[in-house]
C-alpha cells in the first residue's frame, strides 16, 4: 500500500486535518485511541514552558501519513515535546503503526537530551495489535487506568447539593483564574499558594486554554467557599460535531477532600453537557481514588487502557 509521510506543517494546515480525524464521521476513536479533540487542542494551545521556548515547537514535535489519494492515514506526536508519545491511524491504516512507531523512535535518537527518561505511549484494550509492535520494541506495560463514558442522551444521576456557604460558578460568570490558578496549583502540584510573579506567570501563559477554539466558559466550573476560594473544579472539553465531551482537570483543594466536591462538581457537568444537546461524556480516572468515585457517577460503560514505557 502506497503512502507518504512528512513533518506536521502549521503553513499546510495540519492542524484543521487533525482536527478532522476526531470531528468527522463515526469512527472507533474511543476504542482504538485514548486521545480527544480536546487533547489534540491542548498540544496546540496550551502554553507550557518548552512549548514557548521556540515558536516552532508544533511543526517540529508532529508527524504525519498519507494515503496514496493524499487523504490523512495516521500520524504520531510528541505530545510535550519530550518522550511522551501518541499514535493515531484511521481503522484502515492500522498496518502503519509500527512504521510510525519507527519513525518516533528515530526522532528520539536524534533528540538525545530530550529523551532521557525513555518513550512512553498509551494503548487500550482493544489495540491488541498495536501492543504487540510496542512489546517487539522493548517496550513494556507498566500501567493501566480506565476511561468511563456517560450516556447524555439518557437519565442522569441528579445534581449534588452543596453545604451551606458553597455555590457553584462557571468561569463565564464568575471569571476568576486567580482562584482557578490557586485550585490547581494546590490540587496538582501540592503547592500552599502562588507568589504574585507565579500567578502572572500563570495567567499569562500556563495552559490558557480559554484561547482554544473549543474552549466553553459555561463548562468550566468550580465550587466556591464562603471566603471566596475555590473548593473544587473540572472542565468539559466539547467535540461539538462529534456530539461528546471530556470533562477534564478533575481536581479538589486539600482543604476541602473528602465532603462530596468533587461528585458535585462533575454532576453538574454532566448535566450541563446534556443541556447542550451533547451525546456523550467521557472521565479518565487513573488513581483507584478517581477510578473509584467516576464509577459511581452512573457510567454506562468504559474503556480499559494501558501505559506502555521503554527505559532509556
């Protein structure tokens, strides 16, 4: 079968033609692929730090396959820029995934410095296949999590009611990404609080994605104390075309664990998304805390997924 292969090119349009894998027609994309439309938009909008050290940071860290008609088969990006890796091909195209696999590996040895700590890539269940080439090449599994989907279409496990002295807020009517930048620090990275050059820092640049395409304030929520903090909060991803949604950056301040926060904040969501005339919802849980509480949201099913690491 005839291809042909070259670098991501942000001149060429590439970005709309990745798009479109996730956006058009009804393909096994949530078996065969742990990655979204929301992920996709993340690689190019959030702002990072590697990614703001050189502007051609998306031309230099995607690569692309086409068929013999010059139609999308597959492709494979460097999703930090680092040995973090995904590969994608349309249900056709499977064939191609050890040749792309080739091609990362080979990016990674000419990138010595950036690959230090070895290639790691995620597979589902269903990607026997695809396993097998990743095990041909050294690679090993070395963790698994699960990705739940919920029916919009369908009854919803009501909305959670909050304590007296918490509210829930969107980020369209209560702007506030100095609490949000607060929450996910604290939620993340076990940081107490932010310096002020942290936080400008942050504002400025650490994942600004409410500049992505996709970006839907109404869907970016969180729970609000009294003394004005942010309790907890999650955020929808929406693939308007493909009817679904991501609900992401699932997190609770330290401060509050353990009181429901988080089931509310992803209920509402839920509820949310359904309003929108959405399909479907999915959450990714990788720690058995998470795991444990989306499987109680009223999930209709889930997809088994695994980490698969090559040390350098």
């Amino acid at each position: 079968m005839k291809t042909t292969h070259r670098d991501y090119s942000e001149e060429n349009g590439d970005f709309h033609r990745l798009v479109r894998y996730f956006t058009a027609g009804p393909l096994p994309r949530r078996t065969h692929s742990t990655w979204c439309l929301g992920r996709l938009v993340d690689w190019k909008y959030a702002l990072y730090e590697r990614k703001r050290a050189y502007a051609s940071f998306c031309n230099e860290n995607a690569h692309l396959w086409f068929d013999a008609f010059g139609e999308l088969a597959g492709f494979a990006v460097l999703e930090g820029g680092t040995a973090d890796f995904q590969i994608l091909t349309l249900p056709g195209y499977r064939l191609l995934y050890p040749e792309i696999l080739e091609w990362v590996l080979e990016a990674g040895r000419e990138r010595p410095g950036q690959y230090g700590c070895g290639f790691s890539t995620e597979v589902t269940e269903f990607q026997e296949w695809e396993a097998r080439a990743l095990e041909r090449c050294g690679f090993q599994r070395e963790d698994e999590f699960f990705t739940r989907r919920f029916d919009l279409t369908g009854a919803l496990a009501p909305r959670a009611a909050l304590p007296p002295g918490f509210e829930m807020v969107d980020l369209h009517t209560c702007p506030d990404y100095r609490a949000q930048a607060r929450l996910r620090a604290n939620a993340f990275q076990k940081k107490a609080d932010l310096s002020e050059a942290e936080m400008e820092e942050r504002l400025r640049f650490y994942n600004r994605n409410q500049n992505s395409p996709i970006y839907h304030a109404q869907t970016d929520l969180c729970v609000r104390a009294a003394d004005g903090r942010f309790a907890s909060g999650c955020e929808a991803l929406i693939n308007a075309p493909g009817l679904e949604a991501d609900i992401e950056r699932v997190c609770t301040h330290s401060d509050f664990r353990q009181r429901g926060f988080a089931r509310a904040v992803i209920l509402e969501c839920l509820h949310r998304l359904k309003d929108l005339g959405l399909a479907n919802a999915y959450i990714t849980g990788y720690s058995p805390a998470a795991v444990g509480l989306y499987g109680s949201l009223g999930a209709v099913d889930e997809v088994r997924a695994y980490c698969y690491e090559m040390k350098s």
